[in-house]
C-alpha cells in the first residue's frame, strides 16, 4: 500500500530513495534530522539500507514497507532512516560490519536497529513480514525489541555499548614492521590458490552463486606471462569463455549482470552494474591481448557499446546500475519465448537463432529462455558449414530485430546516479579500450566522462561523490579520489594532455590530505567531519569493487613514476606491508591490492615516444605499445621533449618519431622503427 501524502524523504535526489517516498512508512533521511528525533521522542532507529537495483530490497519494500500494519509498528515505536549504500558508503560499511559480526553474513537490504546515539544493538538483512524462509518474521521482531526498549532500556544500551567498542577494538591494527619484504612469491601463491578453487568444468572460484572477479582473472594472465603456465592461461580464458557464453552476459544488449545464481553461469541475477562491467571490460582486453581471441574483443566491444547506448548521462558521466526487476517480475525484459522469436525472425533465421543460442520450447528459466551459447561460435560455425564471421553475420542481423522489439518492453528501472568512483573505473576501461583497439568513439567518451569529472564533480571543498538531477554533493571517498586519478593517468596515456597528470597529482595530494592515517598505514574511507559514524572505517578489503586502499595503492604507484615522487611510493609500499600477512592468508580477499604489489615488486617499463602525434610513423609506435599486454608500463608521449619526468631530456632522431624503452633505471637503445620497438617490448616480458 502506498500513501499519497510523502514523507520525509521528500527532496531527496538519489533514486532508491525516491522509490520509497510514499511508503506509508515515515521515513527520514540519514541526517541530523532524524537523529534529533530520535533524541527528542526516545526512540530507537530501525536503519534500513539498500540500493535501487537490488532485488531483495524491492522484496521487502513490497512485503513490509508498503504493509500499513508494519508500518504503524515502525511509526509509533521507531525513527525509521532509509540509506543508499551507493550514496553513502561509510555509513554502509559501518552497519554491515555490525551485521555481519553479528549473524555471520551480510547483504542487502540490511536492517539494523540503533539507539539514539547510532551505536547498533540488533540487525539482519531480508526479513520476511511473518515467520518463513526460516527467518523470524518483521512485524515480530519490531514487537519484540519495542518491548526491550521500554522494558529492559538500558541492557540494550549497555549491548549497544559493548558491541561498538568491540568493533572499534577490533578494526584497530597494530603498526606493521616496517622492514617486512615484499614478495614475489607471494603473487605466484594467490595464482595457486586460484588454481586450487578453479571449476575445472564451468569455469569460475568457488561455488554458486558465482561472482565475476576481473582481478583474479587478471592475476592469473600475469603470472602466466611470467612462468607459461598453461594452466594459469586456462583458468583465466577458460572463465571469461563461460561468462561471455553464459546468461549472465546479455547476449542482445551487451553488458554483464551482477553475478550467477548457478554453477554454469546461465542464471543471472539480472541487475547491471556500472563497475561490474568497467572492471570485466579491464579483463577482457587484458585476454584479448594474451591470446589475441577475436571474441574477447567483440566482448568489450558490445559491453561499452552498451554502456555508451543505455547509460550514459547527458552530462557525459555514466549512470549506476539497472535494475532486475521490470513490471515487478525479476528478468522480465531480457527472457524470450521461442514461439516469440519465430513470430519476429522468418523460418531460416529463427531456427539458426535459436539453435544457436540454446533456446527451447520449455524454456531455461521458469518456462522462459535465458540467451546463452551452449557450443562455442567457432564449433557451432563449423557444424553449418560457415565461417565465425559468416555465422556473426547472420546472427547479427536476427539480434538487430529481436532488439528492436525487446525496446518496446517495459525496461528495468535505471539509477541515473554519476557515482564518482565508478565513474574512474569505466572511464579507465573506456580509454585502455580505446588505446588497445584504436578506437576514436571510445577514446572520445573517455575523455569527456572525464573532463566531467574534473569540471562538475568537483567544488571548493574537494572531489565530490555523486551528480544527480543536475546536482553535484556529498564529499569524496577514498576511493573516488583515487579511481578518479587512476582515470586521468589512463586518459593521459589516450590523448597526452599533460594537464590530466597535474590533476591527478593534485587529487592525490588532496587524498593524503584527507584520508591518510599513517599511525595505522591506511586511508580511512570517508573524512573525519563526514559522518556522526562511531567508527572510522577504514576500506582494506577487495569485494565486488576494489577496496579504497586498493586503488589508493595503485594510484600512488604509477604517479609516483609519472611524476617522479618518491613519498608517493613510500605511502603505497605502507598500504602493501600494513594488509601483507592478509594478502598471504586470504588471498582472494585482496586481488586487487595483489595487483598493486604486482605493479611494484615487477617494475615498470616506462615508455616514452616523441614525435609529430598527427605522423604516421608516431601513430605506429604508439599502435605497438598498445597492442602488447605490458600490465606494469607507464606511456608518455609528446611532440618534443618536455618537463615530464618520463620526457626529459629525450628527443627524435633524425627528425623521426622516436620510442624510449626503459626499466628500472637501464634503457635500451632509442629507436624509430616499429620492428626495434617490437623486439625490446618483447624482452619486457621474457
């Protein structure tokens, strides 16, 4: 049941909020506000957090935050706070660190109960409105802990105490030894382990539901290059091949869904996320490097075909995620009935369409099918006597048609947030793209979604969190300011505007400024005067986006090269040696900082070309660096010798372009021939 009058979330701009403005529930914002009430009425807080494509939250909206009974228990017992993770991130990880010391797991939508002072005593996640799924229900948890409010107040508010000094007491780490050696063999170990879970016939780590991880793919790529392990290159390619023929790719539309529910990567959990398919495209380009697999490429190119097409902001920056749902029903948009597509396709047509991507009369999912390749393209040509690209022909022209008439369904609600953080991350994915396929579209989207971040998500304060309906607020996070500069190093290597080196620089800067600890040798997540939070997260590890540390790691690595700035190497080998014995431990926990402490022990080339950029001769240099997997190189080129560290002192011979290859202090001989700089790119990597 909805009401028409809103409640207290009226004003708000993010739109999980906004989907709960008429619940009859009172909502409040997080906000001083509603702390003030809950003070002023004595009550305590039911926090519920969630985001806009999570289905679970809809579940619950539905079941109980629609429910006039429920909310009659939430109104008159309780200060209700609704919370988008995306927007608020610290206040996120704070309740989710509660929930899952608390129960043992986590996710979302996440319930928590505070007392007036945001200090938790009571929490879960999906609570089922009566008793079922094996979970008590809501309406009895809100009677029960109304009751121990007004009868046993103070025992939960000496719970609420112990519980929050216990996970301040716990977050604290000891300083670490300042003379622990980082190892190799600490990266050719998390490969093992990776090995060691590797779903030899699926593809993947681990068991369903299975969640894409584009760092462990590229961990393994790197140590391939290294050892010629074939088996490393196995596990990698062997699971993008399962992601990208499964349904948890959108075989119409392009894009990756958040995760599979199966072991076979057939069934998605529908919703897309902005970083989910930033951090895979990363992946996919890294593979179609390696093995220089045609199909790698058309992955990255219809996912950021996708991104360019369906999310993208008119300010340039790229929206945060789609839903799962579409007229209440999950995966409604993206299934097909094969009767439908013989109406759409003629007779020829719709038999190879639907020989080819697996779709039967009875339906894959719920009487319906879930696109998906059960033999790969190559065998699947073969059997009808076509060439691959023959058979993408004509499978390309079926999917024109069918698409056209899935854009006539009712689409899955989009969150048109500009998140800044993920923003960093597609726009890196945008310019390696364009860098390694040459690719003008992609490299023209990079640029502007970038300079967007630079112009708008910025004010006198600092680097700003999230743009929405025009409006840029919330100060950055860590890793905004960090994704953010790993972005403009990546538009640097595109376009070789040195000012996006400057302005990463400056974020850097900022972030030490801001985030830096170095009584712990960590950023903490958010500032010190963002939030009334009880405790100072600090964001050390990788989950489905890479932990603020993480990217702060590398960001301070490779401008510590590009900017020759020693103290940024400094703080980073701190980040490294403060999560080191984690990194060792729980491996898979830190892929991302494995990627950093990859970057640093394996030192980068750095690679410098000068010459006329609008000459071909520059243009075939530049196309021989990109096209080579050089996962630590740092690129910079110019017309003539400049200030830049990487630049100085060097100019063309001849009058020709020229290219510098140097590593670790030694440089080979300058060269302006494509095959010279082939053959010392090579030797990188032997």
């Amino acid at each position: 049941m909805s009401q028409q009058t809103p409640n207290h979330l009226a004003g708000q701009s993010s739109p999980y909020l906004l989907q709960h403005l008429y619940n009859p529930v009172d909502w409040y914002p997080w906000g001083e506000e509603a702390f003030s009430r809950a003070r002023d009425d004595d009550k305590p807080i039911f926090l519920s957090i969630g985001y806009s494509a999570c289905h679970w939250c809809h579940v619950m909206e539905r079941e109980s935050f629609e429910s006039a009974s429920i909310a009659v228990l939430l109104n008159d017992n309780f200060v209700s706070i609704k919370v988008d993770r995306e927007e608020l991130p610290d206040v996120d990880d704070v309740y989710m660190t509660f929930v899952q010391a608390y129960t043992g797991s986590g996710g979302w939508p996440l319930s928590a109960f505070l007392a007036p002072n945001l200090k938790p005593f009571f929490g879960g996640t999906y609570f089922p409105p009566g008793d079922n799924y094996g979970r008590p229900g809501f309406a009895h948890i809100l009677t029960r802990i109304a009751e121990l409010w007004k009868t046993e107040r103070q025992q939960v508010l000496d719970n609420a105490e112990h519980i929050s000094s216990t996970l301040c007491e716990q977050s604290a780490v000891a300083q670490p030894d300042g003379d622990i050696a980082l190892e190799t063999a600490t990266l050719t170990a998390a490969g093992q382990e990776l090995l060691d879970s590797f779903d030899r016939k699926w593809g993947g780590f681990g068991d369903a539901p299975k969640f894409p991880s584009a760092a462990s793919i590229q961990i393994l790529l790197r140590e391939y290059q290294r050892t010629h392990d074939d088996n490393l290159l196995h596990a990698a390619t062997h699971t993008l091949d399962c992601m990208a023929y499964g349904g948890m790719y959108d075989q119409l539309g392009g894009g990756f869904a958040r995760y599979s529910v199966d072991d076979k990567w057939l069934v998605p959990h529908f919703e897309k996320m902005l970083y989910d398919n930033a951090l895979l495209v990363a992946a996919y380009i890294e593979a179609w490097q390696v093995t220089g697999n045609i199909e790698y490429q058309r992955i990255v190119r219809e996912t950021l075909d996708y991104i360019l097409r369906d999310m993208t902001d008119d300010s340039g920056g790229f929206h945060a995620a789609e839903d799962a749902d579409s007229e209440g029903v999950e995966g409604k948009f993206y299934v097909w009935d094969k009767s439908e597509i013989e109406t759409v396709l003629d007779s020829e047509s719709a038999e190879l369409f639907t020989s080819f991507y697996g779709i039967t009369a009875g339906g894959n999912f719920e009487g319906h099918n879930i696109l998906n390749i059960p033999v790969p393209p190559s065998t699947f040509a073969a059997s009808r006597d076509l060439t691959t690209d023959e058979l993408w022909n004509r499978i390309g022209d079926a999917r024109d048609k069918l698409m056209a008439v899935r854009e006539q369904r009712v689409r899955p609600g989009k969150d048109h947030k500009v998140l800044t953080c993920w923003n960093g991350l597609m726009i890196s994915a945008m310019a390696r793209a364009a860098q390694v396929l040459d690719d003008d579209v992609y490299r023209v989207a990079a640029i502007r979604a970038a300079a967007f971040i630079r112009d708008t998500m910025t004010n006198d304060t600092g680097l700003l969190h999230v743009y929405c309906n025009g409006t840029a607020r919330i100060p950055g996070y860590v890793d905004d300011y960090a994704a953010a500069a790993l972005a403009f190093m990546d538009v640097y290597e595109t376009d070789g505007d040195p000012a996006w080196l400057r302005t990463a620089a400056e974020l850097i800067d900022s972030m030490i400024k801001r985030f830096w600890s170095a009584e712990s040798s960590a950023f903490y997540l958010a500032e010190e005067a963002h939030s009334k939070l009880f405790l100072r997260s600090q964001p050390n590890y990788d989950g489905a986006v890479p932990a603020g540390n993480s990217l702060a790691a590398m960001a301070l690595l490779r401008s510590s090269h590009f900017c020759d700035r020693s103290d940024y190497r400094e703080i980073a080998v701190q980040v490294l040696r403060r999560n080191y014995d984690a990194m060792k431990t729980i491996p898979r926990g830190f892929m991302n900082l494995l990627l950093a402490l990859d970057f640093h022990l394996y030192l980068p080339a750095e690679i410098a070309i000068i010459g006329d950029l609008q000459d071909e001769a520059a243009q075939a240099l530049l196309r021989t660096v990109h096209e080579r997997f050089l996962p630590s190189r740092l690129l910079a080129f110019a017309d003539s010798a400049n200030d830049q560290p990487l630049l100085h002192g060097k100019a063309m011979i001849d009058d020709k372009a020229t290219a510098f290859v140097c590593r670790n202090f030694v440089c080979d001989k300058p060269t302006t021939e494509v095959q010279e700089l082939a053959r010392q790119l090579t030797s990188l990597t032997m």
